[in-house]
C-alpha cells in the first residue's frame, strides 16, 4: 500500500515539476530560442530522465518491489503529456500545439494533429500504467 502512495506522491511532485519546466521552456523559446539551437531541449530532457529512473531505482531498492521498475515509463509519459500540452496553451494558447518543426513536425505529419498525438499518447500510458498495476 505504501507503494501505491509514494506512486501517487511522486505523480503530483512531477505534475508541478514539469508545470514549472513548461513556463521556463516558453520563455526560453520565446526571448532564448533563435540563439540557443535546441540543444537546452536535450540536456533538459535528460536531466528529468536522470532524477526519475534514479528516483524509481532508490524507491524500488527501498521497498524491494521489482514492479517499481515501471515509473520511468509511466512518469516520462506524464511529464511529456502535461509538458506538451501547457507549453502549447502558453505558446499557442491551444493544448493541442504541434509545431511544424522538428520533433513536433514529424509528429504532426503521422497524427494530422495535435488531438490525435494526445491520445495516442495518453492510450500507451494507461496500457504502461495498467500494466504496472496488473503486476503489483
């Protein structure tokens, strides 16, 4: 049980993380961007990486449960849900932005648009969540 509430816990610490990460990434693409190539995209996605497959490895050292081994997926998906939809409501005012360039384009070509990409996300991570919850 006390498993499920650190889960829970750690859900909502990452919700407000990646809120806080969201604001700072519009203001860096709105006054930085030009100049900074995107390369702060790719160490900023591996530091969040880093601290959640380190956090989950601790909690599952901790509790000596295998299934913990599950929260990187299920976090990073989290994180990249609620980070693209507040990033595109704070650049586009629309949840559902997808952008023409890069990642987000090549996204936008197989999804159509950015609903789409939303849901196909959201279905992986309640495959990934019930799939942790099936083993626990």
């Amino acid at each position: 049980m006390i498993e499920t509430w650190i889960f829970i816990i750690t859900i909502f610490f990452m919700i407000g993380i990646t809120l806080a990460e969201a604001k700072h990434d519009y203001w860096v693409i709105k006054f930085l961007y030009p100049g900074a190539k995107g390369r702060w995209k790719f160490w900023g996605n591996l530091y969040e990486l880093a601290w959640i497959v380190f956090f989950s490895l601790v909690v599952a050292y901790l509790l000596k449960s295998w299934s913990v081994l599950f929260w990187p997926l299920i976090l990073w998906l989290i994180r990249w849900i609620v980070h693209d939809c507040f990033l595109g409501k704070f650049l586009a005012n629309d949840w559902f932005y997808l952008s023409d360039k890069g990642f987000d384009g090549s996204m936008k070509k197989i999804f159509q648009n950015g609903l789409l990409y939303l849901i196909w996300k959201v279905v992986i991570l309640i495959i990934a969540t019930g799939c942790y919850f099936a083993i626990k």
